[in-house]
C-alpha cells in the first residue's frame, strides 16, 4: 500500500527485548551475590550429607535427632540461598546473622589443639568475607536498579523510528 495513507498504519519496527533485571546490573555486584547463595545451596547439600553420615554410621536414637536437627539446619540454609538468589537483602541480613552467630559459637567453644581451633576460625574467616561481600553487594544490587529507574540511559537518535531504514521496495 502507499506509504502517505492515514488510515493504514505503518510498520512498527520490532522493539529490542528488555533484558532480565540480572544482565542489566555489572557483573562486579552479581558475581558475590551468585558466591553467596551458592554457598548456601553448598552448605544445604554438606548438612544433610553430614546428618546423613551420622545416621549410617551409627543408628541409634541420637543419631536420629542429628539427622532431624542437620535437615532443619539445610531447611534454613536453602530458604536463605533462594532468597539471597532472588536477590533478598532480608535473605542476605539473616545470612550475615547466622553466620555471625556460628563464628561467635566457634570462638567460644573450646577444643583441645590449637591447630583445629585455628583451622576452624580460618575457615570461618573466609566463609565470612564471601557472606558479607554478599551482602553488601544484595545492597548495591538494589541501589543500581534505583538509580538505573531514577536516571535511565538516554535513547539514541539512531534508535528512533523516524531515522530507520526504509524496507526495500516491493
């Protein structure tokens, strides 16, 4: 048809497909968030494979409840990963709590070598900065979006319909 007739309309140009709210955001604020909730899916599979070997290698009733207690415990620790995945700063605080709060249980507890008590803050040490780089970085995550919905890019003048292409004539 004639491309001046008002009562027919034109051709829209395909829009670009939006994309989803984790490849808009620097992969230097996802890259600890993905750290931190695959540590906790790595922490929920430890448990129960703990709580697990408990009861196959000895059955007997206390075995039992620590296989209870380590399914709980995993219970936590999933819920925490998938809300840290979906990018839950609450995910993210009760994350930093709970590890927090085991640090402090490793610090108080008493053991008998120096060496496993070092070994044991160590370890705890380094899941500690990958926990909080989690978090801090759930926090920037939602300030980049904010601020990406503040302020967005600006369109090109390239992008605009009116400087397209014409489509070959037929």
């Amino acid at each position: 048809m004639d491309d001046q007739n008002p009562y027919q309309a034109g051709e829209v140009p395909p829009s670009t497909p939006k994309a989803p709210h984790w490849e808009q955001v620097p992969s230097g604020i996802t890259r600890p968030v993905t750290q931190l909730w695959l540590l906790g899916a790595g922490l929920t599979v430890f448990t129960l494979a703990t709580g697990g070997w408990t009861w196959a290698k000895n059955q007997h009733v206390l075995a039992m409840m620590n296989v209870i207690a380590a399914a709980m415990l995993s219970c936590v620790y999933l819920a925490l990963a998938v809300g840290v995945y979906k990018r839950s700063r609450v995910a993210a605080c009760l994350t930093a709590a709970l590890w927090a709060w085991v640090f402090v249980m490793h610090l108080r507890q008493d053991t008998a070598g120096m060496a496993d008590t070092l070994r044991r803050i160590g370890t705890t040490l380094v899941i500690g900065v990958v926990v909080l780089r989690g978090t801090v970085a759930t926090f920037r995550h939602h300030r980049h979006l904010e601020a990406k919905k503040r302020q967005p890019t600006r369109a090109r003048i390239s992008d605009d319909p009116a400087f397209a292409p014409k489509p070959p004539a037929a």
